[in-house]
C-alpha cells in the first residue's frame, strides 16, 4: 500500500473517531436527570433538596451532574453536613441527607445561631427552623460559628439535650425553651406555658405532660409541674387560664 492510500486511510479513521467522539458527547449533553429520591431529610422535604441541588438547567444533565459531584466540593446547605449521590441510571439519582444535629437555637445580633447537643454553634440563620425549640435566659459571651456557645454553666447542654430528647420521646414540640437566673425551665408550647421547675424527675413531668397536653386542647394559660413526684401516687397540677 502507497504512503499516500496510508495517510488517507489514516485521516479517515481520524475523522471517524473524532465523529464518533462527537456523538458520543452530543448523546450524553443530551441525557437529563429526571427522577430523584431523597433520603434522610428531615428539616427539608424532598422537593426543597431536590431544588437546592438542581438549580440552574445544566445541574440536570447526567454527565455534568457527576462530574461536578465527582470533582467539585458539595453545595453548602443550610443544616446540612453533607450528601451522598448515587446514580441508579443516566436519568435516576439517589441523594442521601446527613443533617446537622441540632437541639436548640439562641439568637444573638438579628440572627438565630442553631447548636448541637455539645453546645457548639453548627448554623446561623436569619429565619427559624420549625420543630427546634428557641432557647432563651442564657448568658453567654461573642458567638462564633463552629465554636462552643459561651455559656457561663456548660452542664446547661447536658440539661437542654435530655429535655429535648423527652420532648421528641413523648411526640411533644416546644416552641420555646425558658430559663431564669435559678435554672429553673418554662416551655412554650402554643398558647400553654408548663412551669417544670428545675431539672429533676424531668423525664416523668415530661411523660405526665404528654398525659395533659390534649385536655389542654384549645386553652390558653400556665400549667405547673414544678411539684411533680414520681412516689406520689394521685398527684394533681393547677393550670392557670389567661
């Protein structure tokens, strides 16, 4: 075979590699994501996971979505830690949630600053975040993000994360978690404030008042618990109507 017919055989097959290329990136430019489930969120619903991911129209297609997944730092979600993405096809995602623990809020110069159980200040928002009880009467120092919240009693954390988990245990939402200077605990829940006292016998004034809560149905007014006794039998608790 003749050089000539050599390089033209070869500059055939170049440009048919570089055509094949061509539609191969044309056909995966081409593919969309169109269904994705969403798995441990629990502060957004899928949709609102869904749309953070996926917010301008390139996000969708496949091969920018996993190349950007695969090399590029995930997107910075509110009271999120991170995602996981897994691809079940070209057109199908899966994204695991792993949300940020969090167990109550303080807010400090227009903003609320979200903590964990440990005290430290995971997320600063300027909007609330339903289901997380604001806490108030704590006095604390500068508050930095991812640092612990200056408090003058650190087993304060101790406290707040035992009474939340009672709250969660019992199916009970605080919209408000109150301290005074001796540490005794008033929550907010609606229109009904529950006077608990301080914190012993805690996870039995918690049980007792998820036995109260739905006579209080409707009503508005202070409930006292302070005076509850786990080895009194046939106790009773005044509430205070406003």
């Amino acid at each position: 075979m003749s050089s000539k017919k050599k390089k033209r055989k070869k500059s055939i097959g170049l440009w048919i590699g570089a055509a094949l290329f061509l539609a191969a990136v044309v056909m995966a430019l081409g593919l969309r994501i169109r269904d994705v489930s969403v798995e441990g969120n629990k502060k957004y619903s899928a949709e609102q996971v869904e749309s953070l991911l996926f917010e301008g129209g390139w996000d969708r297609n496949s091969l920018v979505f996993y190349l950007t997944d695969r090399f590029r730092p995930h997107k910075q979600i509110p009271f999120v830690e991170d995602y996981e993405i897994t691809f079940n096809s070209p057109f199908s995602v899966e994204v695991i949630v792993y949300e940020k623990s969090v167990v109550g809020y303080v807010s400090y110069m227009s903003s609320y600053m979200y903590f964990d159980k440990d005290g430290i200040i995971v997320e600063s928002s300027s909007s609330r975040l339903e289901g997380v009880p604001w806490v108030t009467g704590l006095t604390f120092g500068q508050i930095v993000l991812n640092k612990p919240l200056p408090v003058e009693d650190e087993q304060i954390f101790g406290q707040i994360m035992n009474l939340t988990q009672d709250l969660a245990i019992n199916e009970i939402s605080a919209d408000q978690i109150r301290y005074d200077s001796y540490k005794n605990v008033t929550l907010t829940i609606g229109d009904v404030e529950v006077y608990l006292g301080d914190h012993k016998e805690m996870n039995g004034k918690i049980a007792e008042l998820h036995d109260i809560l739905p006579e209080l149905a409707g009503m508005a007014g202070t409930l006292y618990l302070d005076t509850y006794n786990e080895l009194s039998s046939g106790m009773w608790y005044s509430f205070i109507k406003r």
